[in-house]
C-alpha cells in the first residue's frame, strides 16, 4: 500500500521545514519547537463547557482539562493522555483531539496531563495517570459522569499510558474500567518488528526518536521489561477492559500495537483492531490536513459512542 497522497504532501513540506534531527535537541529545545510546529487552531470546535483544573497526585497537583458537551444525562467519561513519547506535548497538544472526542463521542473528557521525561523519569507519568483516573472514578458523579463507564485512552505514549493504567488498575483492585482506546500506543520496549524494519526513517515518527525518547523514558534499559512501561510484557492480560485499538500501516509502531491486540484477543478481552493504510504515526493529529485522519477522529467517537453508550 502506498503512502496516502495527503499524507505524502505532508511529508514534502514538513521535509522542507529541514528541522534538526531531535537526538540533537534538549528535551526543552524539543518541546519549544514541537509547540512552534504546532501553533494554534484559528478556531477551535465549540464543546458546551471547558475546565482547567488542578487535581491532586502523588507528587503534587496534576493538571486537567474538562469537556463537557451539553447533555442533561450522566455521560461516559474518557481519561485521555496527550502523546509525545513522555518527552513532548501537554493540555494543547490534544485539544483538538479531545473536542472532537467529546462531541462526537457524548461523553465527559477529562484531557490529563502528567510530570514529563527526563525530568521526571518512569515510572512518574504512569502513577500520574493512574492518580488522575482515580480522582476521574472517586469524583465522575460530580463531573456529569456514569461512575460505571469510565474509559482510558490516548494516543502514542498516551496509549501507552492509558495501556499501563488499565493493567495498574486490575493490578490494584480498583478504579473500575469500562473501556480503553489505544491510538497507535506504544506497547513494548524495543525496535526490531517488521514495521520498524519497514518504517525505519522517512515516514514521520522515526525509530531514531523512537530511541531517543525511550531513553529519556527509562532510567535504565531493564525497567523496559516492566509490563506498565511495556504492556506486551505482561504476564496476564485478563480482566483487563474491552479495546478499541487503531493502528497506522506505515508507523514503527504498527507491529507491537497489533501484537497487543491479538494478546487481549486471546486473554477473552473484547477487541477492535482498526489499521488505516497508507496513514502514518499521529495521523489524526493531522486531522485539518488529513481527510482520513478527519475521517478516523470521527469513526472512533461514533464506536465511543457506541460502545460506551449503555452502562457496562
């Protein structure tokens, strides 16, 4: 399958932009040019009402971003972990996504954000989304939400995140899960898939970076053999909740994703494995440029929809 031609004219003009390689970057120069690329939306998606605010965690205050689309019933409530391989990204970085989400999806959002690498190295950012989840759980009543269908999900990293929390969250007895979303997530530490061997360079995310950040990742290469730093490296994954999983064909990341599924599909956990080909990683991040990606955001908060609609 070849390479989307929108998603290919994205690559020709991001080329063009003739960045420096980020191995080459400090984590700070990093997160200040991924905020330049970015920008701001001209007009961001109207969503009923949203919230910043601070809930507590086990190193401080974690912040938070509530959507909250216009429902008088209580909603199904999505955790959502921003990606940037736990180096990059914040509350901005996954507002476009999160807005679609919760309008598209009915559900309350709580976008989390959480201590960012090398700063705060593993396993910081998972007890952050786990102490964000929880305080999601202890509080969803008041939030609008349904207690009994609370969802993890993120994209990248954050899928990894979200991964690591569900398994965190049968390991602990508790909070209750009903549902996780894994958008093209990071399962297990290592490079020597199929898909890294296909995607290696040229193809947005690059295994060099994919390097690069798990070494600003981990403290060391053993912690990478965790099941909650890589959840393909659990022993069991029963009593985990239903997924829905999307994958992009031409991403390093493809493999281990899809080798996630098919281990819950043969733990008993109801799974959706969605590959997009000709996409590459972050993918629908490049939704307002990408029809497919516009295409994706909005099948996955219909399946939200779907899925989450009735109490679990």
């Amino acid at each position: 399958m070849s390479l989307d031609p929108q998603v290919q004219e994205f690559l020709v003009q991001f080329d063009r932009h003739r960045l420096p390689p980020l191995s080459s970057l400090e984590p700070v120069e990093a997160r200040e040019l991924a905020a330049k690329l970015r920008g701001k939306p001209l007009k961001p998606l109207a969503v009923f009402r949203v919230e910043n605010r601070p809930v507590p965690g086990a190193d401080g205050d974690i912040p938070v971003r509530i959507y909250t689309p216009k429902s008088s019933a209580p909603l199904p409530v999505l955790v959502y972990f921003h990606g940037g391989g736990w180096v990059l990204g914040d509350l901005d970085a996954a507002d476009p996504i999160c807005r679609s989400l919760a309008n598209g999806a009915e559900c309350v959002v709580v976008s989390a954000d959480y201590r960012l690498a090398p700063e705060h190295r593993f396993p910081a950012a998972v007890e952050d989304a786990c102490a964000a989840t929880r305080w999601v759980a202890q509080n969803a009543a008041a939030l609008g939400g349904d207690p009994e269908r609370i969802a993890v999900g993120g994209d990248s990293a954050g899928g990894n995140l979200a991964a690591a929390v569900a398994l965190m969250a049968r390991d602990r007895g508790s909070p209750h899960l009903a549902y996780q979303l894994l958008v093209y997530p990071v399962t297990q530490y290592g490079f020597d898939t199929e898909s890294y061997r296909q995607y290696e360079r040229g193809y947005g995310l690059s295994k060099e970076e994919m390097v690069w950040f798990w070494d600003r990742y981990l403290s060391r290469a053993a912690e990478g053999q965790n099941p909650y730093a890589s959840p393909l490296l659990a022993g069991s994954l029963n009593h985990l909740p239903p997924a829905l999983i999307v994958t992009a064909e031409c991403d390093v990341l493809r493999d281990e994703a899809e080798a996630y599924a098919a281990r819950l599909q043969e733990a008993g956990v109801p799974v959706r494995l969605w590959r997009y080909d000709g996409m590459i990683h972050n993918f629908i991040g490049l939704a307002p440029v990408v029809d497919r990606g516009k295409q994706a955001l909005a099948e996955i908060a219909a399946q939200l929809r779907s899925d989450l609609g009735v109490r679990c």
